[in-house]
C-alpha cells in the first residue's frame, strides 16, 4: 500500500524526522543515492540545481556519479544552499566536479541524461526568468530527462503547471504526493518510482488505489448460486432528448459485466423503443412519462426500484422539475446504494443538499471538477487547486462517497481516500462517465458499500479504458469500446 500525501504533510513528516529519528544530511543522502540507483545508465549527466534540499539531492547524486567514474556536470541557479546541501556540494567541489554558473548560453543538448533539481514540491507558484529558461532547455535537450521528487514547476498538491520539466523519470522521495497524480501528471512523467529513504509520515494520506488493495473483495463465484445471490441493480434515467446517455450506461450490460445478477434499465416509456434494440441480457422497466421526461409517482417508483440491492440514477435524465421529486423520494425512503451521476447531480445541486446527511441511501456521487462547482458552491479553479482536500471536505460533511473525476479518479468518504491512476486519454469522450456509473452499480449490487468497493469500480473502468485504447488507439476509441473491455479488465485484476 503506497500512501500519497499533501506538501504540507511531507514537509512536516521530514521535519519531524530529521528532529526525532535520523539528522537531514543522512536523509539527504539516502534521497541522493535513492536517484542514483533509479538509473541503469547516468552517461554524462547534467545536474541542474536551484536552492533547498532538491539542489542537495542532486549534489549528492552528482558525487555518486563521480564516485562510480562517470561525468556529472552541476548547473546553479543559485547560490544559495541549505546547511545540508552546502556539505554536500563541498563535497562536489573538493571530490572536482566540474560546476559552472547557469546562463542564458547554457545549453544541455551535448548530455545523455539532465538530473532536474530546480525546484522541489514545497514549490507553488509559477516558473519565471532563469528557472523558466532552464525547464524550457532542459525539456529541448533530447537527453534522458530525470526530476527529483517532482517535475520542477508541477504544483506537489494538484499536479498544476503552467511550464514544468517534461521527464522521462521521477523519483519521488520519501512517499508519493498528489502531484504524481492530479492534473498535468500523466502528460508530464513518463514513468515514475518512489524510494522510501525512512522518513515517517505524519498525518492524513490518501492510498494509490492498487490490484492489492481489492483482492479481498474478490470472493470466489460459488456454483451454487442463481442470478439472485449478486444482486438485482437498476440504471434509471434517460429522455428523449438525451436516452442514449443511458443507452450507453447499459450497453454492454456494463453492470453485469461488473459482476452483478440482474440489470434493470428504468426510463421513460417513450424512449423504449429506441433502448429496446440495444438491450440483450438486460430487463427493461418503462415509467409514465410527460414530454418525454419521467413524472413522479411514489407506487410507480416504488414497483420499479423493489428488490434493487442498488440503484444508479441521473444518466441522460435532462432537466425537469419531476427529476427533483424522484431524486428527494429516493433519499427519504429507500435504504440502497444509490450513485448520483449526470443530470442527476444537477439535480441534486438545486435541491436542499442536506437531505443527504439524513438520507436512508448509502450514496456515491460521481461528479467531475464543474459538476462539483454546482454541488459544493465552490469554484472550478479552486477545487483543481487543492481537489483532494475539497473532495474530503465535502465527503465528510454530508455522509458520502465522493468519485471527484479528472486524469486520476480520487475517491474519499472523508476519512479514506483512494487515488486511482488507471485509465487513458481516450476515455475524454462522451459515455465514459455512463459507463463508469453501469460498473459502480453492478459492483454495488453485491460488494458491500464502502469507498474500497468505489474505487474498485474506477479502477476496473479505467483499465477497460486502457485496453480498449491498446486495441483501438486513443483518438479512435469509444466510451462503447471501454465497455465491451470490461471483461478483460477483470482478467487483469484476478490473474
């Protein structure tokens, strides 16, 4: 179990450490050759430094280099130095490394690998002047490009950047941090490790959502055992407007292919014909409708939701002022997992958000960052700011489990949080967020609620997303393709 943590938090946890277990030089230097061993081949090497501690990784980095007779070159930004990253860059010095000042002439196209340690993940601002030069000639040398920690210029908390260090490698120190993840991450680090150097994390952490962590909810299938046992799950929305949105969440039979008993797709009588066609395995349950929106009828909701052991809703739904009643009877009286996705969720962000912390549901909410805007009143900018923090603020206020989506899924109830990193770009494509809330309910129908069985879901949608781009490419793939890889996706976790 890998933990990923604020800035804050690993700043703290180093702070605490180097006071009560080990001295800041022997973690310096753990950190250093950490770096060093993360590479088969360093060749020559420029080392280019700013200030703190990530200069001081890269000064003993630099002394290894030297040591194991290879070429190191430093490049300072700065002169200035921490207590621990002056004794080590003494050492460079007295050992010969070769140092030159960086300049506006400096070029790094002659090295085989460039060591980035200009900024480390206390960083949070902007790169501008030298250092914004440097992460431009760092990115144009066509060396193998390595970042210590975290891409200089990549925000450590939401993985934002205006200008960041492209790498090939980054070696993350101590323990991931929601940088890795969040924002540019995936577009900006090619592949990534974490070297544990014994710092002992203080404080709140999320865990990277990991085969591990579910294989103890992957029970064997018994033979004695009938459509029954895994759980009856119903998919409610669509319009006709919008009914291949819950076409979609169904197509493939998404839910039974998460693994459920029965899926039962409820929409608007008018729109059965055109779902109808589409639906093989699944059972179909038409409602009154008005205009092609499904009207509110406590007997009619009540016939068409017994026997769920979970219920998705939302999908396709469009905007109607009987939305709101379905949605508030669904709160107040059943007693199911319920996943709020789409329309449902601006459904939700008009209504009195408190019938939440009194609902009988055990509910998820799936939202990606502007659907969390209407829900939570707090703006898109912010919440891509610091996603996790908002994301357990808002978990843990009103009893949820909150799926907030974006390059990396997080999944908190407050108190556990999961990062999950599966998944590929091309899932940027409508029906992916139909497809994810067929999983979610097909898992729920059978796994026990909790923000573990959540992230199972994203974590089996995004590997469908990655097979499915392998076997299709990215530009050319569909939310539908996504789908029909679920099964093999299954095959990835179980084997």
């Amino acid at each position: 179990m890998e933990k990923i943590v604020s800035s804050r938090v690993m700043r703290e946890s180093d702070e605490y450490t180097c006071k009560n277990v080990c001295d800041a030089k022997t973690l310096m230097y753990r950190a250093g050759r950490g770096i060093f061993e993360s590479v088969e081949h360093w060749g020559k090497t420029a080392v280019v430094c700013g200030a703190g501690n990530n200069a001081g990784d890269g000064f003993v980095v630099a002394k290894l280099i030297h040591e194991h007779g290879g070429k190191a070159t430093l490049f300072l930004l700065s002169d200035k130095f921490s207590e621990s990253g002056r004794y080590y860059f003494d050492i460079c010095t007295e050992m010969g490394v070769k140092t030159e000042k960086y300049t506006k002439e400096t070029d790094f196209s002659g090295f085989d690998t460039v060591l980035d340690c200009i900024f480390g993940t206390g960083f949070h601002s902007t790169a501008s002047g030298t250092a914004a030069d440097a992460i431009d000639k760092i990115n144009a040398s066509g060396a193998f490009v390595v970042s210590a920690d975290i891409n200089s210029g990549l925000c450590a908390d939401s993985g934002l950047s205006e200008k960041c260090v492209v790498s090939d490698l980054t070696v993350s120190v101590g323990t991931y941090k929601y940088g890795h993840f969040l924002g540019k991450a995936k577009d900006v680090i090619k592949a990534k490790k974490n070297i544990d150097i014994g710092i002992e994390i203080r404080g709140r952490s999320a865990v990277k959502a990991e085969k591990s962590d579910f294989l103890p909810l992957l029970t064997p299938r018994k033979n004695n055992s009938n459509k029954g046992t895994y759980g009856y799950v119903g998919i409610m929305g669509g319009c006709t407007e919008y009914s291949g949105a819950v076409k979609l969440a169904n197509m493939g039979a998404c839910a039974l292919r998460a693994g459920c008993g029965v899926a039962k797709l409820i929409v608007p009588a008018s729109v059965v014909g055109s779902v109808a066609p589409y639906l093989l395995e699944s059972t179909l349950c038409p409602l009154p409708d008005e205009a092609g929106h499904i009207i509110f009828n406590k007997n009619v909701i009540d016939g068409a939701t017994a026997r769920l052991s979970a219920l998705a809703v939302g999908m396709g739904w469009g905007e109607s002022a009987e939305n709101a009643k379905i949605l508030e009877y669904l709160l107040a009286e059943k007693a199911l997992p319920l996943i709020i996705d789409a329309d449902g969720l601006n459904t939700l962000a008009k209504m009195d958000k408190n019938l939440l912390k009194t609902t009988k549901c055990r509910v998820v909410l799936t939202p990606h960052p502007k659907e969390f805007e209407r829900i939570s009143g707090v703006g898109v900018s912010e919440v891509l700011h610091s996603p996790v923090e908002y994301a357990e603020g808002f978990a843990r206020e009103y009893g949820v489990i909150l799926l907030l989506k974006g390059a990396s899924t997080i999944v908190t109830d407050g108190e556990k949080t999961y990062i999950c990193d599966r998944g590929s770009a091309g899932m940027a494509t409508a029906g992916s967020g139909d497809v994810l809330s067929g999983v979610l309910a097909g898992l729920l129908g059978y796994v026990e609620y909790s923000p573990r069985a959540v992230a199972l879901g994203a974590y089996i949608a995004g590997v469908a997303g990655e097979l499915a781009a392998a076997e299709f490419t990215e530009m050319g793939m569909t939310a539908g393709d996504t789908a029909r890889a679920i099964p093999k996706a299954w095959k990835e976790l179980v084997l």
